[in-house]
C-alpha cells in the first residue's frame, strides 16, 4: 500500500481532532480529540518507519503510547474532579473555579 494512503488518513485524522478541540467545548470530547491527533502522530511514524525500515520510529511511538496512557489516568482525574466540584464538564464553566 503506498505511503499517501497513510498520510492522508493521518492528516484527515489530526484536521478531525483540531476541529473538535477547538470547537467543542465539552472537557471529555476536547480530550477525546487530543487522543485522537496522538494517534494520527504514531500512524504516520509508523507508516514512515515502515517506508525507511527503521524500527527506530515505532519504539517512539511505543513511549508516546504510555506518555499517552499517563495523559488519560490525569486528565480524567482532573475531570471528575472538576464535575464534583461544579457538576458540569463545560470548559467554559471553568472560570467559576478560580473564585
């Protein structure tokens, strides 16, 4: 399979996760997003290593899998956390918590 292939599904991939992140103003779907633009990252390092038969690349993306994992188990933390306290996972809410 040619590498155009991969690096169109990756661009269209990271353009969805951009426009969620910016749009949405749900915590969870913005996080949802991010994950996402992550996981366009490791396809296209992988679809490159393929490419270049260096398996360098995929031992990078195995660390940005666990960074990855470390996000999720904090950035849900903070989530829940923040639902507790204001019943809400609207960011725009969030300024009510600096008071």
């Amino acid at each position: 399979m040619p590498i155009q292939y991969y690096l169109f599904l990756s661009l269209a991939l990271f353009v969805i996760g951009i426009m969620g992140a910016l749009i949405r103003r749900n915590a969870i779907i913005i996080f949802m997003c991010i994950e996402l633009m992550l996981n366009a990252v490791n396809l296209l390092l992988v679809a490159f290593s393929k490419m270049f038969n260096d398996p360098s690349a995929q031992i990078f993306v195995f660390f940005i899998m666990v960074v990855a994992a470390a996000e999720v188990a904090v950035g849900l933390a903070i989530i829940v956390m923040m639902y507790r306290k204001v019943h809400s996972v609207d960011i725009n809410i969030l300024n009510r918590l600096k008071h």
